[in-house]
C-alpha cells in the first residue's frame, strides 16, 4: 500500500512538473495519512514568468525570480491592499490587525499573469503583484542594499573629485540640490560654497535639505572657545575622531557646519569615513564587528555650567546594523563622552568594543584622515 501511494504520487508529481499551467491539490485524507502537513502543489512557467507555490498549514511557500520567500498567512491578510483594508490616500491600514483569525488560510489561491489573489474564508478577495511580494519579503529584502555608499578614505575621496555645489545653484535648481544630495548620501559628506557668513542664510541653506531638529542646544546655535557650554567643542582642545549626539535616543543624521568667522591659524575640520573603517573591521576582526553591533553601550552626556544643566543617556551598539542584511547605517563612536561598557556577559573582553573602532581610525588615521578647511 504505502509502495503504490508513493509510486501514485511520483507520477503525479511527474505530470505536474511537466505541465504549461498545471494545478493539483491532492486529497486531504489520503495526503495527511502521508505526511503532518497538507500541502498543495503549483506550478506556470512561460517564457517570461516561473512561478511555482506551496500551501503549507501555517504559510505561503514562493519561488519566484530565483528566491524562495515564506509568507505567514496572517501577515498576508493584514497587509491586504484593497480599498476596504487599506487607504491609499493616507497610506495607512484600516484593517483591525487583531481582527484577523491567527488560524486563517485560504480557500484558494490562483495567479493571473504577474497577480496572485488569495481568497480568505469570508470571501474577501486579496491580490498580490508578484514583485510586491519579492520586494516586501524578508528574503528579498536580504538581497537589497538600503542605501548604496562609496567607502572611502583620504586617497579615494580626493581622487574622486567631488564638487561643491554652489549656494544659489543649491537654492534656485532642483539640479543643485540633486547633485548635493548624490554627494551627501554616497560619500556622507557634502559641500556648498560661496555661502554669506551670516547665521540667516546657513539657516536657509539647512531648511532646504530638511528639518531642523531641535537640541538641547537649539534649533541653530553658535560655538566658539569660551567654554559657555559644558563641552570640548567649546575649548581650544583638540577634538579627535568621533559622532556628535551619540547620547540622543536617536543621533542626528545630517549636521551643517559654517565657518563665519576664523582668526588665526589652524582650524580645519578632520574627517573620517567611519563606514570605511567598519569595514576594515569587518574584513580582519569579523568577531570584533559583532561584538560592536550586538552588545548595547549608555552613551551619556552631562553639563553643569552656569544655567546649562542637562543630563542625556542615550543606549545603542556602537555599530548599528539592519539585522536582515546586515547593512550598517548608523555609528555612535566618541570616546571622549562617558561610554559606559556594562558587563553584560562575562565572556566580553570590557572595552574591546569602543578600542576595535579607535585602534582604525586613529592607528591608521594617516590614510583615513581627511582635512577640509571651511572658511
């Protein structure tokens, strides 16, 4: 018996897998004396499109585009997109998420060219692009980069060239805000010149990118070497490597700096690409960059002059990293602000995290190390 069901559904499977545009489901009763699982089998292919499914008890299997995605069905009828579950105007759900059956399949399931429809129990109809689907899965998004950068370090961006953008241009064309954009978000740095000295237009300049967050500083400020503020920045100290508001929840993610004023010598700004340096991490201490972007660090600030009294935690990974393709998008890095390493296993060597990312930024800051003057 268990030779002919077997050899039964070889055949079939067989005829199936032979066919143009083939559906088969086999018998509920007969298939669960085979295996836990009722699943059900299809299969197109054309020229253009291959498509093969799977109906398992507790997910949607794909193959598609030469990925294979799994989709839990209740995901699938939350994230329905007809005008009844979704607004498109607003681009906000108007299902009741805890509405949905967590046991809820599909009666069926049939693709019209590039379209899955899914029919719930209700009879509600849900349709799914195919490319949607590659897109919004987890395993597509595993093969998608965020946001593509050139990492960079002394040699690379001054062989590259890259040109400031000028003010008005910058201001008056969506060509010269498009080419300052391109730079900043390749490169993480950008620059504009020929920019009047004068709080009003670097103001103007600033509001043209995007929002201007407010600070514990405020929304615009000036800093000189006065120490009227509780930080480095305001001394005639060096500042070395390092990010700014690492002790925000959630650091700033675009600063603009304008020079109005210089007296003396000195005074120019270093840069490093802390993208670059990560990446030597990765490539020669790969147990290192997991250990910067797993274990959490309290980033702390604290000021007590004159009326400024503030005191700021901020908790994060020095790297911080998309856990689906492990791309990297943020670095909280300055050890010059109190980073507080707590043991949180003893396994971890106590400040290996914050002396990996120093020991490349400062031990081979001679090929790293960029220098702009901005007057």
């Amino acid at each position: 018996m268990w030779c002919h069901r077997l050899s039964h559904l070889q055949s079939r499977l067989q005829d199936l897998l032979r066919g143009r545009v083939t559906r088969w489901a086999l018998q509920q009763s007969n298939f669960k004396s085979l295996f836990p699982l009722a699943i059900y089998w299809h299969h197109t292919a054309s020229k253009s499109l291959n498509c093969v499914w799977q109906q398992h008890e507790d997910h949607f299997e794909l193959q598609y585009a030469n990925n294979v995605m799994r989709f839990d069905y209740v995901w699938l009828r939350d994230h329905c997109r007809s005008a009844s579950c979704y607004n498109s105007k607003t681009h906000q759900r108007s299902l009741d998420t805890a509405s949905v059956d967590l046991c809820i399949q599909p009666q069926t399931i049939h693709l019209d060219e590039t379209t899955l429809f899914f029919t719930w129990p209700d009879g509600h109809v849900t349709r799914y692009d195919l490319d949607w689907l590659m897109k919004n899965s987890y395993e597509g998004q595993k093969q998608k980069v965020i946001q593509p950068r050139i990492l960079w370090n002394a040699e690379i961006y001054q062989q590259a060239q890259v040109p400031a953008v000028d003010f008005q241009t910058f201001l008056e064309t969506k060509e010269g805000l498009k080419n300052f954009l391109q730079n900043f978000l390749l490169y993480g740095i950008a620059f504009v010149e020929n920019v009047p000295p004068t709080q009003k237009h670097t103001e103007k300049l600033a509001e043209r990118i995007s929002l201007i967050r407010e600070t514990i500083y405020g929304r615009m400020w000036f800093f000189t070497s006065d120490f009227s503020r509780g930080d480095t920045a305001y001394t005639k100290l060096a500042l070395d490597r390092h990010t700014d508001t690492t002790y925000f929840q959630e650091p700033c993610g675009i600063q603009v700096f304008h020079c109005l004023k210089h007296e003396g010598t000195g005074g120019r700004t270093l840069l490093v690409d802390g993208f670059y340096a990560a990446e030597q991490v990765l490539q020669k201490a790969p147990e290192e960059f997991e250990l910067l972007s797993k274990v959490p660090l309290k980033h702390e600030y604290i000021e007590n002059v004159g009326e400024c009294q503030n005191h700021m935690i901020g908790v994060g990974p020095v790297l911080n990293i998309y856990p689906w393709n492990k791309e990297l998008y943020l670095i909280r890095f300055f050890k010059g602000k109190n980073m507080v390493n707590r043991q949180w296993n003893s396994s971890l060597k106590s400040y290996s995290l914050e002396r990996t990312l120093a020991y490349y930024c400062h031990i081979h800051g001679t090929t790293n190390e960029y220098r702009e003057s901005l007057i």
